[in-house]
C-alpha cells in the first residue's frame, strides 16, 4: 500500500460530516476496496465551535478555505461550499492549479466555470470529480463518462431536483395548491426560504447542461437551457393529466435533434407507465437512451448529506485508485462547442389548458386557430367546474370555461403562433397553459 | 495516443457482431473517449462462412479460440463463447496467463470458476471485466465495484432474468398459464429449446453469486445460492397477487442477515408501489440498498445483442483508459469466505395458497397449525372460483378451496413446520404453494 491520500474537506455541513463520518467508521473496509487508506487530514468551515457529531480533534483547521485548498499536507480537496463563485471557485482553482485532485458537489459552479475548470485540472494532471454534483447518490456521471462511453447517446432526461418533485407529487397525491405544497417543503427542509432557484428549475438546468455535456461531448453550455419551472402548475393540471394517462414532472431534457441539441427544462408530461413517472417524493430519477444499449433508468436519492456523500466517497475511491479521467469523459481540446437548437423548432406534443370565453364561437374561433397551423389534435377535453356547473346550470353566465387540448407532434413555433391568434381573437380570458409531452 | 488495443473476439453471436459493428461505425468517438484507438484485429467463431451483417475481412481469422486467446497479435481477449468449463474457460485461461485483458459476458464461467480466474488476472496484472455477464446493458458491475465501493451494501436484489420476467408479466397481463407463456417465448426466441436453466432459476443464480461478491467482498459462491423456478406460478397466484397489493416476480435477493448472508432466488411477492415491480417484460432490474447512498435501482435492458454489448464496449474503454482494477472489487487474497445463513432460518413474510379440502374442522386445523408455530396472519382469502360454486352452489360436494394466508414476518422452518402438520392432518388436498413475500 501507498502513502494514505490525505483528503481535505471544505465545509462541514450534512453532506460534509457524512463524508467525514463515513471516512471514520468504514475506512478500513473502504480501504479493502480503494487499496489505499484515505485520510481526513485538514477541514475548514465557518464555525469552529458548532457541534457536527463528528471529532475533528487531530485534524487541521483551516479558517480560510482557500489556504487549505493550497496546502502541502492534502492531496485531495472535498468542496462542499457551493456557489458559482466566490470561495468555492477561488479555492477550486488554487487545489487544481497546485497540483491537487478536487471533487466537489457543485453544480452551478461547473455549471458557469465547468470548461475552465476542467482544462485547469487536465494541465494539471489531477483529477476533477463531480459525481455528486447532479442526482445525489444516483451514480449518474459515472455511468455516462464511463458505462456509456461506447454508446451514442440520443437523450438524456430525468427528475433531477428533489424539491420539485416533492411539491409536484404531493399536489397530485392531495389535490393542493403550488403554494401550499411549496411552504410544506419549507417547513420540512426540503425547499429553500428563497424557493426560485429550485422551483423555478434553475437548478435542474445546471445539472442538465453537466449531463449534457458528458452525453454529448460538448462544452457544458448552461446559458444555451430553456428554462420553465412549476409555480404555474394548478391542482386541475394535475387532475386533467391522471385522466388522460399521464403525469406531471419537472424534467431535465437534453437531446440531440435535426436541428441540434436540445436542452430544455419544464414542467412535462409523462405517460403514467413510463418509468420517470413512477418516482415520487423527493426522489431523483435520470433516464438515457443510447446506442446500442437501447434505454436505461437509474433511481435513487437526489438530495440529502448520506446521499450525496456517497458520491463523494465514490469520487475519493476513483483517485485513491489512481484513476484520473478527463472530468468530462474527453479532452477539454475534443469537446465540441454545443449546437443549440432553437427552442422554437422543437418538436412534440402539448397540453394545452384554455380558459375559453364562453360565447358562441369560441369553440370553432380556437379550433380554426390550430387548424391553420396545421396542429392536430389527439384529444379535446371540455370541462366546466361541478361549482360553476352547480352555480350556473344553464351556462348562460359567461364565466370561462376550461377546454384541455392535446397536440400530436408539432412545433413549438406552431404552437406559440396559434395561442397569439386565439388571445388576439379574445377568446381566451386567462393567459393559456401549455405544458409539452414527452412520449419517453 | 498510444498504440491501438487489439482486440480479439471469441465468438461471433449477435453479441460479438454488434460490438464488432459498433468499434467498426463508431470507432473514432469512441477514441476520443477512450484516449486510444481499439481494433477488432482477431475473430473466432465455428463457421467462418456464415453470413453475420459484418465484414470481418483484413481481420485474422482463427478456427481455434484457445489459439486466438495466446496470439501475440492481440492484447485483449472477448470472450462471447458461453458454458462453464471447455473452451470458453480454456480460452480465458490462456489469455489471461499469457498476460491479456478479458473481457467476458460468461455468467457460468465466472460463477464456477471465477476465484481461480480473478486470481489469475491478479497475478498477470490484467483486467478481467464482465458487465455484460450481470443485467444485460446495466451497468451493475461498475456500480458496486466503483460508485459504491464507499458504501456498506445491505442488500442487492433484481430481475436478472429476461425470460422468467417475460412469462410471469405475459401471465399477469394476460391471464395465461406458465406453458402457454413459455410456448410464446420459446417461439419468440426469448427462451431456449431446453429452458431449464432460465425457468428454473439457475441463471439468475450465476448472476445473483456474482453481484453478491461485489456487494460483500466475499468469494463468489454459487453453491450457497437457494433456487427455485417459475414453473409453480399458476395464473391464480398472479390473480391474488393483484388483489393484495402484489405483483410476481423472480427475485435474486443477496442480503446481509443477523445469521449470514443469504443468496436465494425465487418467484416473490414485490409491492406494486416497488420500482422493481412495475418492470415488465424481458427488461432488467436490480435494486442495491447500503449506507450511506440509501437504495439505487437500476433498469435497463437485460439481454440481447445489442445491450450486451454496450457493456462489453463500456468494458473495452475502461481498458484503454488503462483502469485495471482488482475484477470484485477488492484483492482476491482479501475476499471472505461467504458466511452462508441457512435458508431456514430465513425471515420474512409468506404468501400461502392452500387447497383445502371442504370439510368440517379444516379452517380450524390450519389456523390451529399456523398458531402452533406463532404464525400470525395478515389476510385470510378463501376464494371458491366462479366456475366451482356455478356447478355447486350449496358447497356440498367437498371439492378442495382455495386459501390464500399472507403471514407477518416468520421464518422458514416455521412455515415448513406448519405445512408439514397441515399435510400429515390431511386437511390439503395438493401440495401447497409457497411464495415468498419481499416488501423492499
């Protein structure tokens, strides 16, 4: 056996003393596996005081996350800060450039800095793993840079924020609203105070462009993601979803398409027997189809510090192993610069929820809309309230009526100019909803 | 880049053609994944004429596999021959003693003889690598070997096997019996002529001794392996099945206990709500629970040419990136000895299906049996079918009822205990079913 990898963790948090704890109690057991002792030698976090339930006496403390980052006694660095900038990156940037591997859970940060920093770490000769930095525990990045590196892959897509689709299932499961369900996930931790950065689905689309880039061998490109998140959502979307046979997930779509690549998220409609739509709760889900391996599906915990540190830990096993890959599974030289395709030319089918004045006309008024063009329609689904129908049984008092249509493939672009003519027709009282179908 | 790796593939099934296909279309992305060049230099097969979609021309042909295996004209050896002993295991023998990686989708081969082999390629410093012998195109193998070699591992469970996976969802979905579903999957080329081994358990064994090594760092011990096949399963089992809750499947379960470590397969009782119960039809499915990830499940295409393949491919790079890791996981000097639990003491709950003889004192003499073993019950069905009480409405023709007891967790010996009184009583018409229950 070589010297122990000496590994440095920075930040303390659940993930982080998760990892240190792992590292105490099954060491000897992961060194079996990894050949190699690894070895908490150095920390640093904000408090040194505040009581982790871990025992960090005989382990360096470094105030200054950046002066751990460059030290002579840490072959590894653990970044557990988070941010796309600041500390994280600066103390990222000093472990590569002297000389050190870096793993880190950070999404945003390769998200914005990816490319730079992988080419920092391949000067360097050091390894940069990111195994937690999308999906949790789901060893989703190991799976494409190497399972899959034989394969083409066609689409990756998946459930990759927990938070969203612990708010989503239980508004379907409980018939709630948005926002109840969204101050539950508070209450419980699951959602941030600031909520806009995971349901507004900003962070599935850092995770999407990471997968995206080992799918595809492009530079991650996270500005190039088409981005919707779920706070439009209503209980009836739901509703009128189970009875047409589908769910409703938040998922991370990237794509390769005539037209180039497609990154997209938003609030999509999944068959209720495809595999994505049996996940619920806080629970991740990443689905690949590639040749020749046909489709795979890979389900676990997205979230949470057991989670996500045994990602780390799979991450500190590879370079105890000695195996140092390029990050994103090619030279940084042999990635492509990713071909975006238009979010106007996709293609596909569509949900779509109106609010139909009701008035003679209207029906025929939105019917000839999408006619022209040239949208066909799978279903038409027009249903009043059992309050209005209650309220109102003769119909005659205007109030909107809902009207769900379903689309075979069209295009985005086709889409957007037929709910134009309709709003400019007047015939619709409320802004329409409109969520794509994926067919898996 | 290096030198190209020069592969050998023994054997030119749908497996060896599809990997020979895809090196051949895709050779160049996948070089740039790999950081080196790999080309099929040496084929082996039975009849050199036969016509497979490929051109093996200006590659060297060998008549004899174990030949190919000692080239110097190959530094990586496929083998897709298949069988426990004879040539595939002479051919792997030679390669790897002549200091060539292997690279093999031979289940029996490793389950018989995969200690002597994984120390052979100890010895000779080369990989032995076998995605392909687990799951298909799952990637399973690098999953417990690398992602979760962090991890302590409670359990692996999974539908290993395509066949048994087709048959008993046929049944279900459709209401056939095991024969008919057999017929169709013989016909359909997903079973064999002889299906003995697919039906009846043993392959998803080989597979279930294999995973079970990687989750445990133990020696591969197929003997310790409880089976039992599909060939019980009556359409009226699935129909129950259904009406609790359940759904049959033939499970692998390897799991850590207080008295050792169980390997069984047998048809099981999986909640619907389960990931792994709504998996139908040839596909694959394996579920891993440890610390700290939590539980991961994994599914995917469990057999076939083309899944096959892209784990062999996915094998191929990790060698032309130069990872050669200990093939289970650990060294082999360093694998324990399998600490085998017996199957009596196996704990868990029970699916019974009696055919109770329709007369006084029956109810009453099974139930007492149960109790005698504390046995307790969570449902009683007892279920006369429509066709029986159509020709018998008053009950008084004595014609054995079906039963259905689902017990909380007991053990085996108490079970057995229980049915053997229940025979020796005469209160059974048939020999009793037995299904175990697997709440995940």
């Amino acid at each position: 056996m070589t010297a122990p990898l000496r590994i440095g963790i920075l930040g303390l948090g659940t993930v982080g003393a998760s990892v240190f704890q792992a590292l105490h109690l099954h060491g000897t057991a992961i060194a079996k596996r990894s050949g190699r002792t690894m070895r908490v030698t150095a920390v640093s976090a904000r408090d040194r005081k505040r009581d982790r339930g871990i025992d960090v006496s005989g382990v360096e403390w470094f105030d200054n996350p950046v002066a751990l980052a460059s030290s002579d006694h840490v072959d590894c660095v653990v970044e557990l800060i988070g941010g796309a900038d600041g500390t994280a990156k600066e103390a990222v940037e000093a472990a590569l450039s002297s000389g050190k591997h870096v793993i880190t859970a950070n999404k945003a940060l390769l998200a914005k800095h990816g490319s730079a920093l992988v080419a920092l770490a391949e000067r360097h000769q050091v390894a940069l793993n990111f195994e937690a930095a999308v999906a949790g525990g789901i060893p989703i990045v190991k799976t494409l840079r190497e399972s899959l590196a034989g394969n083409q892959v066609t689409r990756v897509s998946g459930i990759l924020n927990g938070t969203c689709n612990y708010i989503l299932s239980r508004m379907e499961l409980e018939g709630l609203t948005f926002d109840a369900c969204l101050a539950d996930a508070q209450r419980l931790g699951y959602a941030e105070a600031d909520p806009t950065f995971d349901v507004g689905g900003f962070d599935t689309a850092h995770k999407l462009s990471i997968l995206a880039s080992l799918a595809f061998g492009t530079a991650i490109d996270a500005d190039a993601v088409y981005v919707e998140g779920i706070a439009s959502i209503t209980p009836l979307d739901l509703v009128m979803a189970d009875e047409l046979g589908y769910r409703i997930k938040l998922l991370g779509v990237a794509e390769r398409t005539a037209t180039g690549i497609e990154q997209r998220v938003h609030p999509t409609m999944v068959p209720k027997g495809w595999a994505i739509a049996q996940v619920m709760g806080v629970t991740n889900a990443v689905n690949v189809a590639a040749d020749p391996v046909g489709e795979l599906t890979l389900v676990g915990p997205g979230a949470g510090g057991n989670a996500t540190a045994s990602s780390v830990l799979s991450d500190c096993v590879d370079i105890a192993r000695g195996i140092v890959l390029p990050p994103l599974g090619m030279a940084a030289s042999a990635l492509a610069v990713l071909d975006r395709a238009p979010m106007q030319r996709h293609e596909g089918g569509y949900y779509i929820r109106l609010a139909a004045r009701d008035r003679p006309g209207a029906a025929a008024g939105i019917a000839t809309r999408m006619a022209e063009q040239s949208i066909s329609l799978e279903s038409i689904v027009q249903k009043r309230p059992p309050a209005s129908r209650a309220a109102d049984p003769t119909g005659k008092s205007g109030e909107p009526v809902p009207v769900v249509l379903i689309t075979y493939a069209t295009t985005e672009e086709a889409i957007r100019k037929a709910l134009d003519a309709m709003i400019a027709d007047g015939h619709i009282a409320e802004p329409p909803q409109l969520i794509r179908i994926e067919r898996g």
